[in-house]
C-alpha cells in the first residue's frame, strides 16, 4: 500500500521515473484515468482494502502538468 507520501518517495528513484516515463509515451494509454490506473498496476499503489489508488496517481499527474 503506497500512501501519497511514499507515492513521491517511490517517484523520486530514478528507475520508477523511467518507468513513469515509458507509460506516459505508451499511445494505448489515451487518458489520466487510464495512465493511473496502469501506473497503480506497475507500482503495486494499493489502499488497505486492496484497491488501486487511481485518484492518488491521478491527482499526482495533475500537479506534474502544472509545474
């Protein structure tokens, strides 16, 4: 289970930036929602009842675009 603090942590190894990065490029992904849930898929970004923390990653990438 990653929490938004350790989603930042895990982002800030530069093996998961390259990661990020090639899910970002993939053209099959089209959406936010569906980059976060494949980046959730990758980075094993569960809550403690085993979803996938779509919104965390969703609202991550939205801050990137506005940096």
């Amino acid at each position: 289970m990653l929490t938004q603090n350790q989603v930042l942590r895990t982002l800030s190894a530069p093996e998961s930036r390259d990661r990020l990065e090639a899910v970002v490029a993939d053209p099959r992904l089209t959406t936010r929602g569906v980059m976060a849930r494949e980046v959730c898929i990758i980075f094993n970004s569960t809550d403690a009842r085993g979803r996938l923390q779509i919104a965390t990653w969703a609202v991550f990438q939205i801050q990137l675009v506005n940096r």
